[in-house]
C-alpha cells in the first residue's frame, strides 16, 4: 500500500516499475488462463501481489489493462464513444478510418496481426479475444445504438473489418494493400453506417 | 498411359485408385512447396507418376485438382459463372447465400474452417489460398464484372465473406451463430452487391 502513498500520474509512473511489469505479467497470465470475461482486477492484483487499487491506479479499467497486456495502444473506452458521437450519417465512414489509421501504425500493425492470428488459429486465443471484443466494442456500439438487433449489427460490422484487416495485412489481397486509405474508407464506410442503421 | 485406355467415369473411376490417391499426394506437396500460381498440373503428374493427361482426366483443371486436394467439395470454375448469371441485382444475395449454405454442411465447414484457420495462422498457407483466391475467384468475379477497378472489388468482397465466415464459424461471435441464413442473406447481400456494382 505504501506504493499508493504518493500518487503519480497515470501511466507515467516515475517508480514502481517493477509493481507494473508485475501486474501486466498477472494479467497476462491471468487473461489466458481464465478468459477476458473470467479474469478480474482482483485475481490479477493477487496474482502479482499489490493491493487492486494499484492496479486501477496505474491502469484504470479491466479493458484497459487487457490492452495494454496484449500490446495494443487503443483505449476502447475512450476510442469508441469518440467515434460514435459526431455527425450520426459519417459514423461508418470514422470507424473504418479509426481502425485503418490504427492499423497503418507499425506498433498497432505488428501486436495487431499477431494477436488475430493468434485468436483465429488457437482455440484458447479465440475465447479470449471475443470475450473483449464482445464486451468492449461490440458491447459498447450496441448499447449506443439503442435498437433490438444491436448485438447482430454490431457483429456484422466486426465481421467486416475482421475482414478488412485479414485481407489487406494478413493474406495482403493484392488490391487491398494497393488501395490508399481515403478510397478504403470510401467504399466500406456505407457498408459498417448500413450494419449499423439500416 | 495404360490407365488412360478404358474411359472411366469422371470423379468415379472403377480402378486407378491408386493413381489417384498419389496424384492428391502429389498435388498436396506441390501446392504447399511451390503455391498455387507456380504449381502445375505436369509438375504434379511427374511426382505422381502419371501421365499429366491422367490428372486432366480424373480431377479436370488445376483449380478443381486444387479443391480436390485441400478437401473442399466446391467446384470455382462451374459455381463462379453460375452465380454472376441470372439477375445482376440479386448477384449479391446469391453470393453470399452460396458461400453460407456450403458452410452449413458439415463436411464443408470443417474443412473451410480448418483451410482459414492454417491460411492465416501460417505464413505458408497464405500464399497459396491467395493465390487460388485470387486467380480462381476474385479473378473470375473480376472479369465477369469487366470494369477498371474490378480487383479491388472482388477483393472487398472477399473480405467481407472472410469476416463472416471467421465471425460465424471460427471465433464464433454468438449474434452471428444465432442468426439464421436467410437474415444473413439480407443483410450482407447488398454489401456484396455494392462492392461489385456500385
């Protein structure tokens, strides 16, 4: 508890480096073994033997520690209600930019690809990875939209970029990895404003 | 040459079922080391033994050789043209409806879903679907639609039947199980079709 005693700021901490490395190591652990719905703040904190408060402290919420574990610099709950609010008739348009620009980042691309080639070909990465992303995203568009047959909508935009992203960096269909960004967002963005709208 | 002399029934030979097995042999270890577009029919015949007219005579093209090998019972050069004919409008209902209902046999799922799961898991499988996919599919779509930026069309299209099919089948996001075909249909149809057409 002594960690807590003087407060830093978030995600800068100038000590404790070793309680941080700790937690992400729980987490990560954690995460794999129990599922990203199973795990908790709690078992993490436990796991690498600080107070849960200090992991909240350094790392806010259970999302964003699952981020930060496997690697990938988006805060969903952050990111996803930024997107959706805005003009309602471009959200499809922001989302699928959102997602390329993020992608067009070596770190995000790397961590990225890894971690959909992972859940796709391991039957324990799988679980894991929809876990949050039926939480954090596809949960988060659902309940902004406020219709019954959110979760399917949600779903049918997740598929699409899931796609998208298999094959312009994954498979590298030649004509997507050729297309520029702006043309990308173009033609997919009508697809993710109707899934959503429509 | 001999086993060319009495004509058997395409698909259904009432002898040579050795020369079949070792051309699929054949044929698995040439599409794995050399990858679809570099693989060749004559290439094939040699490591099997045969005479290239043999291979022609049980498994037809090289991209029906290709389905044969990798287990999927789908037929591009017969399936492809007849889902681009009939009424343009409804090309992308019937592309999707066509894609999904072979999913939902079982034979075909297990397969399909084992072929995504190496294809993108590995960075030896990758080539050779793309490649299959590319020149068999995309580049049949492409050129049945006959305008400039067809790949890029084709290849949208593909990304959204790969996401389905990874969302449904593989990571299993539960409002895609749940749904039924038809709502599918009507749902990603006119995506499909907007990527071709509009």
């Amino acid at each position: 508890m002594t960690e807590q005693a003087a407060p830093r700021r978030r995600g800068r901490p100038r000590g404790g480096t070793d309680s941080r490395e700790r937690i992400i190591a729980a987490a990560v652990d954690e995460f794999g073994e129990h599922g990203y719905e199973a795990a908790t703040i709690r078992a993490i904190a436990a796991r690498a033997g600080v107070d849960p408060a200090l992991v909240h402290h350094y790392f806010g919420t259970k999302a964003d520690l699952f981020a930060e574990a496997i690697g990938i610099p988006l805060r969903p709950d952050v990111d996803v209600p930024g997107i959706l609010t805005g003009p309602r008739e471009e959200v499809g348009a922001r989302v699928v930019r959102y997602v390329l620009e993020a992608f067009e980042r070596p770190e995000v691309r790397r961590r990225g690809v890894m971690l959909i080639r992972t859940a796709i070909s391991s039957r324990l990465g799988t679980p894991l990875l929809v876990g949050f992303l039926s939480r954090e995203l596809i949960g988060r568009v659902a309940r902004a939209l406020d219709v019954e047959d959110a979760p399917l909508r949600a779903s049918l935009v997740a598929s699409q970029i899931a796609g998208l992203l298999v094959g312009r960096y994954i498979v590298k269909l030649p004509a997507l990895v050729a297309a520029d960004v702006d043309d990308l967002v173009a033609r997919i963005g009508p697809t993710v404003q109707r899934y959503l709208f429509e």
